[in-house]
C-alpha cells in the first residue's frame, strides 16, 4: 500500500496507526462517517439526542431519542450518495425531482418491518461532487460558518411489500420539502407517531 503524498490523498485514503495495525479509511467510510454527523447536527438543533446500536444487525445505525417528554425512539439506516440518480416526474402538473437510491434487501426488510416496537426511517445523504466527489468540497468553513454540504432525504420503507429482487431494490424518495432532513421534520415525524400511539 502507498502512503498518501499530499494533504488530498491523505483527505480520500488516511492511515491511522494503533497498536501497530494500519486501518485503511476510503471514500465510502468518509461518506458514512459524515452522514451520520450531518443527522447528529440535525438531531442536536432539534434537541434529540441519539445512540448507535452495535452491532448494527437490523439495519440501524442511529437512534434519535426525544428530550420532550415521554416519546418513543426513532430508528434510522443512513446512507450518502455523491452521485445520486433523480429522476423528475409529474407531480399535479408540477415537475418534481425524485432521488432513485439502490438499497440492499436486507436493509429494505428490515426498515419495512411493521412489527418493530420503535419506527423506523431511511436517510439519504446527497453529497456534492459527482464520481469524483472530493470530501474538501463537503463542508465550508470560515471563522463565521460551518456549513455541510448538501442536503439528506428521508423516508418511511413501513408496510411496503415483499421484493422479489435477490441483492438491490431501487427506493424513491420526492425531493420535496416535506422529505428534507430537518431538525422540523424530525419533530413532525416524533409528532405523527405520538398521533398513532394515541389513536390506538
């Protein structure tokens, strides 16, 4: 293995020496570890604080749990994509940008599962760049700002059936408002639950 020559290669593929094992971060690590920063950063604003299940067995890598009151947790599979496939559709005769996310089955059955005692969603993180997504184009930062670049999406898989895929099945989620990742539509998801628990 070559050892990064200069600060963006150390940036895309760093070496971490402990104990005298090296552990290789590529790209996708980058992604991962990111994502789950951008949802900690919507979840701190949104005052939640989170968890994160190890192992991750069913599909949940981060629990978003609710300082207002007795709320129950909401469970969340985070992915990131710097070259995302959206499609755009006819929405009431307004064109609307929907985001085409390969998922794996696994994942797909586990988030769809209705008989999990917390809810479950699926973020998607869009990141800027392309194939050749460089993670110094993630983030600005001035003495003012930090700003994460670019925008999550989410979604519920609950109820959805069976697939009859074997690896991959491509999920849809509207680039609306409404599907944003926002400390208010963490809040409006916590809300609509409370509204199920009460009906029943």
């Amino acid at each position: 293995m070559e050892i990064p020559r200069n600060a963006k290669e150390f940036t895309t593929f760093c070496y971490v020496t402990i104990i005298g094992d090296s552990i290789a971060v590529n790209i996708d690590d980058q992604k991962e570890a990111f994502s789950r920063a951008y949802s900690c950063a919507i979840a701190s604003v949104a005052k939640y604080a989170i968890s994160e299940p190890k192992p991750d067995k069913n599909s949940v890598d981060i629990v978003f749990h609710s300082q207002k009151g007795k709320c129950i947790p909401i469970e969340a599979q985070l992915k990131a994509t710097s070259n995302p496939c959206v499609k755009t559709v006819d929405n009431q005769n307004k064109p609307m940008d929907v985001l085409h996310y390969p998922l794996s089955i696994k994942n797909y059955n586990d988030l769809r599962n209705a008989n999990t005692y917390c809810p479950r969603i699926l973020i998607v993180l869009v990141l800027p760049g392309g194939f050749d997504s460089c993670p110094e184009k993630w983030i600005e930062q001035t003495s003012e700002k930090l700003v994460l670049m670019k925008c999550a999406y989410w979604t519920s898989l609950k109820g959805m059936g069976d697939s009859e895929n074997k690896t991959n099945i491509t999920i849809k989620i509207p680039m609306d408002e409404e599907h944003i990742f926002t400390p208010e539509s963490l809040n409006n998801i916590a809300r609509q639950i409370a509204d199920v628990i009460v009906e029943v």
